[in-house]
C-alpha cells in the first residue's frame, strides 16, 4: 500500500522477512486501546502485543506483552540481569525509539533497544505487533521478531 512504509516496514522488506501490514482505525486514548485493535483487526487479542520502553537499571529497554496483560516489571528486569525496571519516560521513549507514543514499533528504532517479546508469543504462527505508526499493525512470524531484534524470550505478562 502506498505511504504505508516505516522504519520498521523497511527493515522488513530490506532482510526479506514475511510479513503484512495491517491498518486500523482506533484512537489511541480509546480505553482498553490493544483490545480495540485486535477486534478492529478481527483476530484474537492474545495475537496482538505492544511494545513498552522501560528502563532497567537506567538503560533503555524494550518489554513487547500481549494487549490482554500487563508487564511484570520485576520480570522485565530479571529476564535482562537487572534489578529494577520502571517504565521510561515518554519523550525518551520516543527520542529513542523514533516512534511516538501509540506507535512504537520493536522493529526500525532510532537506536537499537534490547528487546524481550513475552514467552507466550512463540505459541502462535504469527503475531502482531506496531508498524512504528498510530493506526498501522504489522503480522509476523515471532522467531522474526526474535532474530531480528536479538532477543531474548521471558514470561513478562503478570495475570
């Protein structure tokens, strides 16, 4: 689709990694926004992750969790050899990251963040996750999302 590319779609396409993009339309101050995305999209929401910046021991980091959960922080920081994990500030996420708030993809950042994907991605064929903008997801194979962020896997999503 014309004017649908990202950093994120342009890593993708250059490494020639299968994916799809999915644009919906949800607003990003909508209560329960992931779940809203995931009915927009027509598939369950355990398929649709987000990605959140924190901060584990003052460095930046990237914690990718299902819509449905909500990040374990002392999980996020033990899975990366951390003590504490906050979650980063706003602008700094999006300095970082080149992305703004809604739209913060794992995949294209301004700076290489580490990245840990919850462990439940790996059940599925393949996940969804931000494309880098508002209104715009990505459909991939986890083990992509993996490979190509060097990642490491943890149960991040406290139930």
């Amino acid at each position: 689709m014309a004017g649908q590319g990202t950093p994120a779609t342009a890593l993708l396409a250059k490494r020639k990694i299968r994916h799809s993009t999915h644009p919906y339309d949800v607003s990003p101050d909508a209560p329960h926004y992931g779940a809203l995305v995931a009915e927009a999209l027509g598939v369950p929401p355990q398929r649709v992750f987000k990605s959140l910046v924190t901060e584990v021991d003052g460095a930046l980091t990237v914690a990718v969790v299902p819509v449905t959960g909500e990040l374990d922080l002392k999980a996020l920081a033990a899975a990366v050899g951390g003590k504490r994990a906050t979650m980063a500030d706003r602008s700094a996420a999006e300095r970082a990251t080149g992305y703004v708030r809604g739209g913060i993809s794992p995949l294209g950042q301004r700076k290489r963040l580490p990245t840990v994907p919850d462990s439940s991605a790996l059940a599925y064929d393949t996940i969804y996750v931000s494309a880098g903008r508002r209104g715009l997801q990505l459909q991939l194979a986890p083990a992509d999302l993996v490979a190509l962020t060097d990642a490491t896997t943890a149960p991040l999503a406290a139930h």
